[in-house]
C-alpha cells in the first residue's frame, strides 16, 4: 500500500466544490440509515455499506472518503449548534456556517449535545485554579 502525496491529496479533495457537497447532502439525506440513530436499521453495518456505495457510484468516489466528509460536515454542524461560552463574543456566521446550518438541518432531530464531564479529581482542580495545594 502506497502512501498518498500531499500533491495528490489535495487533488483528490478538490473535489469537493460546494456544487459536490451540496449534491453529496442531497444523497446523504436520502438515507435515514446513515444518520437516523433511531432507526432499526442505524446499526446494521450491511445495510448501510449498501447504501454508501449506492452514494459512491453516483458521485464516483470512494465510500471512505464519503464517510469522511459526511463526519467532517457533521462535526461541523454540531459546533454551529453548540452554544458558545460566555465571554466568548459574538460573532457573526460566515457564509459556509450559514450553509452548513441551513443545508444539514435534517441532522438536528438527531444530535445531542452532552456536557463535558472532568476525570480530574475535586483537589486537582482546585489547585489548577489557584495554583495552591489545599
């Protein structure tokens, strides 16, 4: 197996002109079983390779790189909706964000966002804060 050249990976990913992603989310949204956690069908791996190969075909790319891009795009989708911190300032939704947000609402009904949760310890935490030993 040869490694892919930076040349040739950033060929490969100029594929992705916003005509192509808005064609890929096109597709992908056809296929509940590919986001739908609360479908039967969510979990069952054959079932759902079927259907990134259907959207392979069409696009003529390879199923990876599809699973990739509808992971990325979902990541990104998930921040836009994460609520920003307090403090943080506000500012205004770039153009991409603004589709992103508009073309992926489909995923909405199921993302969930959890709170970060700490393994540190309460005495950990504490001296990080104020930098003395308690």
């Amino acid at each position: 197996m040869t490694t892919m050249t930076a040349a040739k990976k950033a060929k490969e990913m100029g594929r992705w002109t916003h005509e192509a992603e808005t064609r890929f989310v096109e597709m992908w949204q056809q296929y509940p079983v590919l986001y739908d956690v609360t479908s039967k069908d969510y979990h069952d791996r054959v079932k759902k390779e079927k259907c990134w190969q259907e959207i392979a075909v069409d696009l003529e790319l390879p199923v990876a790189e599809l699973q990739l891009k509808a992971a990325s795009l979902r990541t990104q989708y998930g921040k836009i909706l994460r609520p920003k911190a307090s403090g943080s300032g506000y500012k205004d939704a770039t153009p991409r964000q603004i589709w992103i947000k508009r073309t992926l609402g489909f995923l909405r009904p199921y993302m969930s966002h959890r709170t970060s949760q700490t393994t540190l310890n309460s005495k950990t935490i504490i001296i990080l804060q104020t930098g003395q030993d308690v």
